[in-house]
C-alpha cells in the first residue's frame, strides 16, 4: 500500500492525534479556556478527518446534548444536596461524631472516612474548605503535623470525587460508556476504600515517621461556623445516604432481572437525588435566624461552580462525538485489541497521560472515556466490567496531581507547604490513590 493510500486509509487516528495534542497544546501552552479549548478540538479534528463541515457541527451538537441532557440534572441537584449540607453544619457534626474522642491513629482513619463521605456530594475543594478548621483542632490537640490528618481527609476527598458518583467525573464517565450509575457508586466504594487508606492514613503514618510532614498551617479556618444541633451528624447521615441506597438497590435490581417500575422511578438518579434535596430540606433545616440567611445566601449560589464543570463536561461528550462518528474510535478500538492491550487498562493509561499533561481530572476522565468508549464496545464489554472501567479512568485520572492541578495549590496554600512540600506529600497521595484504585479495579475483575 502506497503512502498516499495510507494517509487516507489513517486520516480518522492522524486527525485524533492532532487533536488531542492541540488540545493540550492551548490548555497548557497557551492557557486557553478547558471548554473552549474541547470545543476547537472537536471541530477541528472532526474537519481534518474528513466529515462534512455540517456533519461536524451535527456531530458537536448531539454530543454536547447528549450528555449535558442526563448529566446536568444530576450535578445540579449534587451542588443542593451539598449546600444544605454544608449551610446546616451537618457536614461539619457529621465530621466530629465521626472522629469523636479517637486517638490520633484510629481519628486519622476516621477523617479519611469523613472526606470519602462528605465529597459525594460536596466538591473537593468545599469539602477542604469546609472541614479544615478539624484538621486544626485534631492537629492541635494530638501534637501532630496538620498533614497527618490533613492527608487522609485529602485522600477520601479525591478518591470519592473521582470514583463515586454524583460527582461530575464518574457521571460523565458512567454516561458516555453507557453504564448503570449504581453499578459505577458499588465499584467506585470497593475500590475507593483501600485507595482512601493506603493514600492517606498509611501514608500519613509512613511520612510523619520520616519527617516528611511539615509542621505549619495557614489558610482561613471561618468557613463552617454554623451551629452543631444535637442529632445533627445522624440527619446528614440519613440525607447522604437515602439517595446513594436508592441509586444502588435500583441498579442491582436491574442486574439480577427484578423488574419492578417503582424501585427503577425512585432509585433513578433524577428522583433519588431530589428525594434526599428534599430530606435533607426538612432534617437539615436551620432553627435560628443567622442559619436561615446562611442557607439561603448558600442557595443563591449553590449552582455557580457547576456552570464551569457542565460546560466543560459538555464539551467533552462533543468530542466524544466527534470521534465516534469519524470511526477513529473504532480504529482505536481495535489497534488496542490487536496489541492485547484491553479496554480497562487502556482507559487508566489514557487517563495517566492526560492528566498529567494538563492537569485537570474532569477533562482527563472525559477525554480517556471519549477514546476508549469504542473500545469496551468493540470487546463486548457490560455491566460490572463497564462500572470497572469506569474507576479504572477515574484512577487514571486521580494520579500526579502537580503544578498544573489547582487543586496542587489549594492544597499547599491551606496547608502552607512550599511546591517541594506539596509534591513530596499530596503529589505521592494523590498518585497512591490513582494506583491503589486501579489495583482493586484489576482485582475486583476476579469477584464480578
């Protein structure tokens, strides 16, 4: 076969090629807009593969919508659930009866139960902003480094903002590759748990052995100051969990074949979610004036964080479309399969390269879903194995969270630590959690 017939005959993977890498040349060189910069990725490798100018803009439209149509309703209604949670103080009493009285071995445990909890529905940056007046009070009290608590809340925030659901990520994830999102929240604890232990409490052990963890702490600690109501910490419980058990028991039930029209209605994540908005409402609702204008300032501006990530999430699902209707995720597809290399592990290797190049874990998940959604269909993936490849991109997207990641200096700024500091202490966390939760995903692999 002749160059010029092999030019042709490769347009689709020489157009996603220079489109990813023009992708990531305007995030990082040129610091263009994550979304604007999908949206120019998706036209132009959509124009070079040789679709129709008008199929192209076809091509972005559908995918912005289609996953925009299921996926906003869900981190619209997280952002609530979240809201009323932080406004009430709820995830604050839900943090303090959680580590109780424990010492600091067993309490750093604990608080990396507490961030794994509280970021289901809270953002990671809200979730640390939210609970780091804890970390001081327990940093205080037991002698220790702030980042010896620190690491594990650290830990169980990234790895439940990346593994499980509502969060914007595995949503997204979940939806391109057409997979229950139940399925995806029962992997993404399985695996989430030994991520969350192995990346923060141990570690933290492990480092403070080795003085590793600097013993400073800056940051502003007046966030979460509502009043802690006896019974609190069990009615946010109750708030973060009804929706999660429904979700799951729906999904599961769907597995085994129990066809039953209620169950599907509740346990959808449209009608699960808004049914624990409106628990949390009535369980979570503040009995003081002061509280009342806390949570209603919170409403007000409960949706602002989420128009940058459903915008960016849109974008996303375009270039996805893109290229499933160039056929270059076919071809992908089956290059992989050719080299052995299955669709899990391709999903975690993408991931790995993407985040690390340009930082962001949402546009990491995106992309490597988008790249490898061909793929599980090609090798006839379903099911459990769907949920597993799900985390598996999750993981990939969670490792080496460096000088790109605004998430590297949310962290050294509360924490004080230099950018040496950071990457010697959350850059190795972050990279145990991406690794660990692959592992268990390989792992689960033999169980379901």
């Amino acid at each position: 076969m002749e160059i010029a017939d092999l030019l042709v005959a490769w347009r689709p993977l020489l157009a996603t090629a220079l489109g990813v890498a023009g992708l990531l040349y305007l995030i990082l060189a040129r610091h263009v807009n994550a979304f604007a910069a999908l949206l120019v990725a998706a036209l132009t490798t959509g124009l070079a593969a040789g679709l129709a100018p008008v199929a192209v803009l076809e091509s972005v439209q559908n995918g912005f919508a289609g996953v925009l149509g299921f996926i906003a309703v869900i981190v619209g209604l997280g952002a609530l659930l979240g809201t009323y949670l932080e406004a009430s103080g709820g995830a604050a009493a839900l943090a303090r009866s959680i580590v109780g009285e424990r010492p600091p071995g067993p309490a750093g445990i604990a608080i990396g139960f507490v961030g794994l909890v509280i970021a289901i529905p809270v953002f990671f940056d809200v979730g640390l902003i939210l609970l780091f007046p804890l970390i001081r009070a327990l940093a205080l009290k037991a002698g220790k480094a702030p980042l010896y608590f620190g690491l594990p809340l650290l830990a169980g925030l990234a790895t439940a903002h990346a593994f499980i659901p509502p969060t914007p990520g595995p949503v997204a994830v979940a939806d391109i590759l057409g997979v229950e999102i139940g399925l995806v929240i029962v992997c993404g604890i399985m695996a989430g748990i030994p991520a969350m232990l192995i990346a923060g409490p141990f570690f933290a052990r492990f480092a403070d052995d080795r003085g590793w963890l600097p013993d400073r702490l800056e940051g502003d600690s007046a966030r979460s100051k509502a009043e802690i109501r006896p019974g609190l910490a069990v009615r946010a419980m109750i708030s973060i969990a009804v929706p999660i058990l429904l979700i799951v028991a729906a999904a599961i039930a769907a597995q085994f074949g129990w066809d039953n029209a209620a169950i599907a209605f509740v346990g959808h994540p449209f009608v699960a979610l808004l049914l624990g908005c409106g628990l949390a409402a009535w369980v979570l609702r503040p009995q003081d004036s002061l509280g009342k204008a806390r949570l209603t300032e919170g409403l007000s501006r409960a949706l602002e964080p989420t128009a940058v990530i459903l915008l960016v999430t849109g974008a996303g699902g375009a270039f996805k479309q893109v290229l499933v209707d160039t056929g270059a995720g076919a071809m992908m597809a089956e290059g992989f399969l050719a080299f052995g290399l299955g669709p899990i592990v391709a999903g975690f290797l993408l991931a790995a390269l993407v985040r690390v190049a340009q930082g962001s874990a949402t546009v990491a998940m995106l992309t490597a879903a988008g790249l490898c959604a061909p793929l599980a269909q090609a090798a006839g993936l379903q099911g459990w194995d769907l949920a597993r490849m799900v985390i598996a991109i999750a993981a990939g997207a969670s490792v080496i969270s460096h000088v790109n990641d605004s998430g590297f200096w949310l962290v050294s700024r509360y924490f004080g630590l230099s950018a040496g500091e950071t990457l010697k202490t959350w850059t190795i966390a972050s990279t145990l959690v991406g690794l660990i939760g692959f592992v268990s995903v390989l792992l689960l692999g033999l169980v379901l």
